[in-house]
C-alpha cells in the first residue's frame, strides 16, 4: 500500500533540494532542517573555511559523534534497567521460596 506524498522543499547551505515525504515526517523534515542550518551557523562562527561543504562535513561529523554518545547513554541505561530488573526478580524468587517453605512449616501438625 503507497503512502500518499507530498512535495516540500527544503533548504540546506544556500542550495534548495525537492522531496517528496509522508505528511506525517514534514514537522520532523522542517525540524532537522533547522537544527543543520543552527549548526551550520555554529561553525561558520567557528572557522573559517573557504567553502559550505566543509561547514556541511563538521555539522554532520558533530552530528554523529551526539548520536553515538546519546546511543552509548541509551544503552548504558539500558543495561542499568536489565540489572536492576533481574536482581528484583532473584528477590522476589527467593522471598517466594521463603513463603513456601514457612507455609510448608505450618502447615504441619
């Protein structure tokens, strides 16, 4: 089943560039566009450099290097998450095991 499409168009470093995206991905197309252009600008504030795809080069090295530090953090919590969840479920394992064995205990004449 096709998506409909709609045509926007978006500009990046003085050059503007057609597509064609799902309506629902415009909001999130309009907000990428925003942060390169504000980190375009950071660089161009930065260095100079004698063209825009130098500035386009650090934007998007920067850009990478967030994305593995937020995935790094991501899976840090994660595994935080997993640990805690796995020693919650030996305690409640063990008291368990515990409650059976006193109701066992009483349970005797």
């Amino acid at each position: 089943m096709s998506e409909n499409k709609i045509s926007v168009e978006v500009q990046i470093a003085d050059r503007r560039y057609p597509l064609r995206v799902a309506p629902a991905e415009e909001k999130i197309l309009r907000q990428a566009e925003e942060e390169l252009r504000q980190k375009l600008a950071y660089w161009q504030n930065q260095v100079s450099l004698k063209e825009n795809q130098d500035y386009l080069a650090l934007s998007l090295l920067t850009h990478i290097v967030e994305d593995i530090k937020a995935r790094k953090d991501r899976d840090t919590k994660h595994t935080f998450i997993h640990n805690k969840i796995k020693s919650m479920n030996k305690n409640i394992d063990a008291l368990s095991i515990k409650e059976n064995t006193n109701s066992t205990n009483t349970d005797l004449p």
